[in-house]
C-alpha cells in the first residue's frame, strides 16, 4: 500500500501547490480520495495513467476537495475508458455532477457509478477480496465523511522445505496457503499450521479531512499504519480552527497519539503560511513520527 500526495493546500491553491488529493494504491486498485482542482495535472506529472483509476472517494461538497471531479469525469469518457469508475460521494456532490451532465448533455463512453453517502455513523461502503472501505463522520461545517481503508488478511507464507519433507504434492500447496489441511503422499493429514507461516500484516490507511477535533473520532482511525490528518491552522490561530471547524497541528498529534497510530500525514496548510517546519516541530513534539504533505511526495505504508 503506498499513498501519492497530489495536492498539500487548504482552500485556496498556490503557484505549483494543489488543494487536498491523495492517490492511494492498494493491491494493484488505484483510488483517489478527494479530487481539487487540477487533479489531471498532478496525476500526469506523477506519471500515473488516468485510466488506472477504479475509485473516487469525495469527503464533503467544499471545492477544495471536488472541484476537480467534473473535468476528469469527462477527460476519461474523452480518452476511451471502458471501465466503470465508482464514485463516493455526498448526495449534494452527486446532484452536482448529474445536473452538469444533464446541462452540458455530456454523453460518457463508460459507466460511471455515483454512490451517494449520507449515513451519520461509521459505515462499511465497499467490499473487493483484498481490501475494505469503511466510512465515519467528521465534524465539519458541511457534512463531511473520513475514510478508513484495509487490506484483507492475505495468505499464508509456504515453507516449500517443510512442504517436502512433508512428502506433500505440489497441488496442495494452494490450499495450505489458504489455511487448508491436506494429506501427503502417504495419506496423512497434514495441518497448514506446520508447514506455513503468517502471511504480511495486512495494512490499514485512514483519512481525516476536514474536521474539528472531536473525542469520538479516534474509535475510528484506532490503530492505522498511516493516518491523514488535516492540519489547516498552526496552534496559535486555534481561535479561527474553531470558527471554521477544522485542527490544528496539536489536534492532529493528539489524535495520532490517542489512536496509537504508526505514521502520521498532515496537510490541508492554510495559504496564509509559507513555512511548514512549524507545522512539523508543534507536532513532533507530542507525536514523533508526522510527515508533512508536498506535492508528489511518495508514503510507503
Ligand atoms: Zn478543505
Ligand atoms: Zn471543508
């Protein structure tokens, strides 16, 4: 699982500095969360095929974080895709996208499944065999979702060695991958247990944009190897992180720290600031292990 930083900015986009988008890629599926403006432009300078897409998740109908769905929306009927492309998102961006297509009398060359979310509590939305979404609420001043996203547990590891040595036939070694005992050449069963070994961890990935700090929300990024966090306000403009309903850096440690989670993202920097170090040393100093979004920067999770 590794996640692409396209956009780092808040509201208001800089010269070569995009508002909030992230590409995750997980077991060969390519899904966007968020979509700003001038997402095509950040997916081709990082190289990554438009048509690879298979899923867009839509946190809330601020523009920051959709006003780039409608222009890829159409440049993927325009380039031929043929696959269905699924989209997440809130019912007040789903009306949005089917009034644009109704108004520009868009035709699409390809499905395009708009799922509407509206459910006030955490909620599985999408299953495949290697990976799950779930989504839960933000406190936000639209209404606003995060998402938390798993891998599977995958198969087991084959001790080929002990396989042998086991006198087990080659066309068993699937199942044992599959926690399944099997019998030998000389018709003993054989436990998966002794001749495999756990397979990887399965890795989780949790996005949080935007919100207020709120207690519950750490019952819902628990234990994530990378969360995303928003951090549009530096501690010292708390008094305005209130106003608008979004967190601060300290929020964002708190909350990593809270849900002993293993790495930590921040972005969505307000365009009044320039320097990021301090958005860096206020978290680090109660949660060691933030890094800090840029364009185009790669997080191996
Ligand atoms: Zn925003
Ligand atoms: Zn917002």
């Amino acid at each position: 699982m590794n996640i692409t930083v396209l956009g780092s900015q808040g509201a208001i986009p800089k010269l070569g500095k995009y508002s909030s988008s992230l590409l995750l890629n997980i077991s060969n599926s390519y899904i966007l969360i968020d979509c700003c403006e001038g997402v095509q432009f950040q997916l081709r300078k990082n190289k990554i095929k438009l048509s690879k897409i298979d899923i867009i998740l839509i946190s809330h109908a601020h523009g920051d974080h959709y006003f780039g769905l409608i222009g890829l929306i159409s440049t993927l009927s325009l380039i031929k895709r043929k696959n269905k492309l699924k989209v997440f998102c809130p019912t007040s961006v789903l009306k949005i996208i089917q009034a644009h297509i109704k108004f520009s009398k868009m035709s699409l060359n390809y499905e395009l499944d708009l799922i509407s979310l509206n459910s006030q509590n955490e909620k599985n939305i999408y299953e495949n065999p290697s990976f799950t979404i779930k989504t839960f609420p933000l406190k936000h001043s639209v209404y606003t979702n995060g998402f938390r996203i798993e891998e599977k547990r995958k198969r087991r590891k084959l001790l080929l060695d002990k396989a042998l040595q086991y006198k087990i036939d080659n066309v068993y070694f699937n199942k044992l991958t599959k926690s399944e005992n099997v019998f030998n050449s000389e018709g003993k069963e054989i436990s998966y247990l002794e001749v495999t070994n756990e397979g990887p961890k399965p890795k989780s990935f949790a996005y949080c944009s935007d919100t207020a700090y709120f207690k519950e929300l750490v019952n819902y990024i628990t234990d994530v190897d990378l969360l995303y966090c928003e951090t549009t306000f530096l501690e010292k403009d708390r008094d305005k992180a209130l106003r608008t309903f979004h967190s601060t850096t300290i929020d964002a440690a708190k909350l990593a720290k809270k849900g002993r989670v293993k790495q930590l993202l921040i972005g969505h920097f307000s365009s009044r600031y320039d320097d990021y170090s301090m958005f860096f040393n206020e978290v680090f100093s109660i949660f060691e292990n933030v890094i800090i979004s840029e364009e185009g920067k790669k997080v191996q999770v």
